[in-house]
C-alpha cells in the first residue's frame, strides 16, 4: 500500500463535489484519461448513498463534469478490491504471485470462458480499472483474467 496518494487540482475538485452532490465523502477519485472516466472509491457501506436513488447521484456527477462515472467499493485486501471493481459472480478464484523481476501481479479465474465479456468490460473498460486501482494501492504490476481449463 503506498504511503501518500497524491491528487491534482483537478481531481480534488471532483473529490469536493462528489462529496456535495452525494453527501458521502469519497476515499479517492481517480481520473481515467485512457478509458475517458472518472472513478470515485467509497466505504463498502456507504456505495448506495454514492450511488443514490436510481442512479441520480451518478446521473448528476456526470451531468455537470461531462464523463461517464464509476463507483467502486474500497477494500484493504487486494483480492477483494478486485473483486468488487470486476464482477464478482463469475470469478472462481484470484491469486497473488510475483515475477522474477519482483514485480507482482494477479491472475483472475473466470469460472466460464463465456462469462469474460461481463468481466473484462467493453474495450477492456473493467479490467483496465482493475489495473489501475491494484496498481494504484498495492503496487500490483498487472491483473490477467484468464478462464479454467
């Protein structure tokens, strides 16, 4: 887990009005150029109120900053963060390994090869985010989703 997480102007504004439009205060906010999006880490038991009603906290948020926005559920433990930014339900299991290099990755069973549309995301867009969060807290290098044999 890293020591300080740093945020721009930027993201700090963003952090402020998620916090406004929502009433929840936001663990991170996380700008995703590559994937055009903004995505807002939240205590697992304050997703709901992030979320609100039918959407309308994240329909606002995206109103006013122009960017599709995605809400996931913080966790400590890497497996868990992963599992709540991909979608749970068809992974059959997530292991830890490291490289030669040292550099650690995770590897993600899928528990249906027909089920990995539904995980990875269109464009790659929940697997990307995965990367980017596991990377971001826990200095994972990469996250492979691959399907039993």
């Amino acid at each position: 887990m890293p020591d300080k997480i740093t945020w721009s102007t930027q993201e700090l504004e963003l952090l402020s009005l998620f916090q406004k439009i929502s009433g929840v205060t936001a663990r991170d906010c996380v700008i995703d150029n590559k994937m055009n999006r903004v995505i807002f880490l939240v205590n697992p038991n304050e997703i709901g109120l992030a979320i609100g009603r039918k959407g309308s906290c994240v329909k606002a948020l995206e109103n006013i900053i122009k960017k599709p926005v995605e809400i996931v559920a913080y966790s400590d433990d890497p497996i868990q963060l992963i599992k709540n930014t991909l979608n749970p339900k068809y992974i059959s299991e997530i292991r830890l390994s490291e490289r030669m290099d040292g550099s650690k990755i995770a590897v993600v069973v899928l528990t249906n090869p027909k089920f990995q549309g539904a995980v990875v995301g269109l464009g790659g867009k929940h697997a990307e985010k995965a990367r980017l969060l596991v990377r971001r807290y826990f200095d994972i290098a990469d996250v492979r989703i691959v399907t039993q044999t």
